[in-house]
C-alpha cells in the first residue's frame, strides 16, 4: 500500500497564521518521515484522524466569525455613524456651514422633542439596516446575482436570515453598538449625559 497522504484542513490553515507559519510545516516534516518508518503507518492513520477531529466545528466557528465581522462592520458604520453625527448636531459641535443652520433649529426643540427625535432617528436606522439585509438575503436565496462574501465567505448562506440578525440580546445591535436601542421609557436616552446639562443652559 502507498504513503497515507497528510492532510490539512482548509479551515485551519486559513483560520490561524500559527498553523500556517509554524504547525504546519513541522507536521508536514514529522509526516516525511514517517512515511520513510513503514512500521509507523498507524501513527500516519492517527495524524490525520487528529487533524481532521472537529474540522465541521473549526469551519462553523470560522463562518460564525465572518458573519460577526460583517454585522460590526454593517453596525458601525450604518448606525454609529449616523447616530455620531446626530448627537453632534444636538451638541451644537459641527463648525460646517451647511450644518449651523440646522443646529440653530434643534436647539429650539424641547427635552420631549429632542428625544422623540432621537427615538426616530434610532427607529429610521434600525429599519434601514433590516431591509438592506433583507435585500441581500433575499436576492442570495433567488438567485438574482447579489452576494455579499466577507473573509471569502457567502454571508447570506452562513445566516438563517441576515435582517434577524440585528436584534435581540445576541443581535448586532446590542453585541457591537456602542448605543444601545431606544425606547420610550429608556433611561439611556440621555446615557451621555449632555441632554440634561443642555436644557438647563438653555432653561437658565
């Protein structure tokens, strides 16, 4: 019988730049030389059969990876972004031209309108990021040529449903926003804390 061939999972050598610098070629030398000890070809069985345990969860654990690293990257920019630019505006800290005009207008707005405000904002994104994904997800599923790959990898297959992805206490929302959903009883409408010390200037 011929040399038992080694093989190494894609996904650990795609995973880990340690299995690819270093592991890996002193595994392929170790299997060199046993291929030479014909007596050791039992060892060659259980090399392989180790290298190969659990490869379904490595590449489960490596798409769960990509998928998480698409969601922060679509949370980040699609949410904080906005909501960045939105707390500025309240703040009155934009020195752009295009944008005193506004500022001006918002610090006419009282504390209810101001957090309605926010409610809305926070509502419009979240709902904007939902039918994205959506439109991703759906056009994977039929076919219609929009594919989305992050790390190499289909996000619309690694997901049961990308616009679901977004909410609830393991969501994307909650796990890379660093503001959290609003609601209208929800004291961290005003978690920065400028909201109140803004409407006492302006009561004073």
């Amino acid at each position: 019988m011929g040399p038992i061939p080694l093989t190494i999972p894609k996904s650990l050598q795609k995973q880990n730049v340690y299995w690819r610098l270093h592991l890996v070629p002193h595994l392929m030398k170790f299997h060199d030389y046993l291929k030479k000890k014909r007596k050791n070809r039992l060892h060659l069985i259980h090399w392989n059969r180790f290298l190969n345990t659990n490869q379904k969860t490595d590449n489960k654990l490596f798409m769960k990876e990509s998928l998480d690293k698409f969601g922060q990257l679509i949370v980040k920019n699609m949410r904080d972004k906005q909501l960045d630019h939105l707390y500025g505006l309240l703040e009155g800290k934009w020195r752009a031209k295009e944008t005193k005009s506004l500022q001006g207008k918002l610090s006419n707005f009282n504390e209810d309108e101001r957090k309605t405000l926010l409610l809305l904002v926070d509502n419009i994104l979240t709902h904007t990021m939902h039918d994205l994904l959506f439109v991703i997800q759906s056009n994977n599923d039929m076919g219609d040529g929009l594919k989305v790959l992050m790390d190499g990898e289909n996000v619309a297959e690694i997901s049961d449903g990308l616009q679901g992805e977004i909410f609830g206490d393991e969501g994307w929302i909650k796990k890379f926003s660093k503001y959290k959903p609003k609601t209208d009883n929800d004291p961290t409408i005003q978690s920065k804390g400028f909201l109140t010390g803004f409407f006492r200037k302006k009561s004073g």
